[in-house]
C-alpha cells in the first residue's frame, strides 16, 4: 500500500481521487450557503435540511433505479445494523452546516467542522472502526490534526 492508498489500482488514479476529494470538498461552503438561503426561505433549519436530504434523495433515487440494479433484500438485511445510522448522521451535519454557517461564516464553519472531521477520522483510522482498515497514529499525523485545530483557532480568531 501507499500512504493508505488501496492496492490494486494505478498510482496516477491516485491523484484522480484527490483531485475528487478536493472537488467534492470544496461544493461543502457551496451547500452551506444554499441551504442558508433555504433556511431563511423557509424561516426553520430543521425544515431546511430536510428539504435538502429531500432533493438528495430524490436525485439519488433516480440515477440509482434508472442507470443501477436495485439491491435486493438479502443484500440490504446483511448490513449491520449500525451502518444505518449513516442518513441520521448526514442529516445531523447538514443541519449543523445550516445553524454554523448562519452564525460563524463559511471560513469558520468548515475549518470547524474539517478539524473535528479529522479528529474523528485520526481515532477510526487508528482503531479500525466502522470499517476502515487500521491506519496506526503517528506523530506526523497527530502534528497534522494539531496544525489543522491551529488553522481552524486562527481562522476563527481572524
């Protein structure tokens, strides 16, 4: 393996996914400030992010039933029980992407949500929860997470 990175695929595919990854990352201030404006649309953050999920799921639904076989049921019964808790976990972040970006700014909120995103990400690494493979924390890692908890004091600071 290499830094983590799967074996089994091209090492250029490697930087495909970074790129994806930041891409991705960086539609998180976008959603943010569009489910503000929902927010203030509809006057309830509750209301807000359920609207979004709505459209998610939506959106999803279709490309999935249209381009994908659906998954049958033996298939959605051998999931263990907590890898349904993912939906409620997404809707509790982008209800707190709706309520922090209201009160601390786009900078702010993800500098925030990135640092404790990566707190977690060092402890399930480490222990292999939730099925990652373990990944040991070292003292280049935990040196990451703490400049990354600086940035985000910085930032919130500034």
């Amino acid at each position: 393996m290499d830094g983590g990175y799967k074996a089994g695929y091209p090492a250029a595919m490697k930087w495909i996914y970074v790129l994806f990854g930041l891409v991705a990352g960086m539609t998180m201030p976008v959603q943010a400030g569009v489910n503000l404006r929902l927010r203030e649309s509809l006057s309830d953050p509750v209301y807000a992010a359920f609207v979004s999920f709505t459209v998610g799921a939506v959106v999803l639904g279709v490309y999935g039933f249209s381009l994908r076989p659906a998954p049958t049921m033996a298939m959605i019964s051998s999931a263990p029980w907590w890898s349904w808790t993912g939906g409620v976990l997404g809707a509790f972040f982008v209800f707190a992407i709706i309520i922090l970006a209201g009160v601390l700014g786009a900078t702010s909120s993800m500098a925030w949500l990135l640092a404790g995103q990566f707190l977690a990400a060092l402890v399930l690494d480490h222990f292999g929860l939730v099925g990652y493979d373990v990944h040991q924390v070292s003292w280049p890692r935990v040196a990451g997470v703490v400049l990354l908890l600086a940035g985000a004091m910085l930032i919130n600071k500034y």
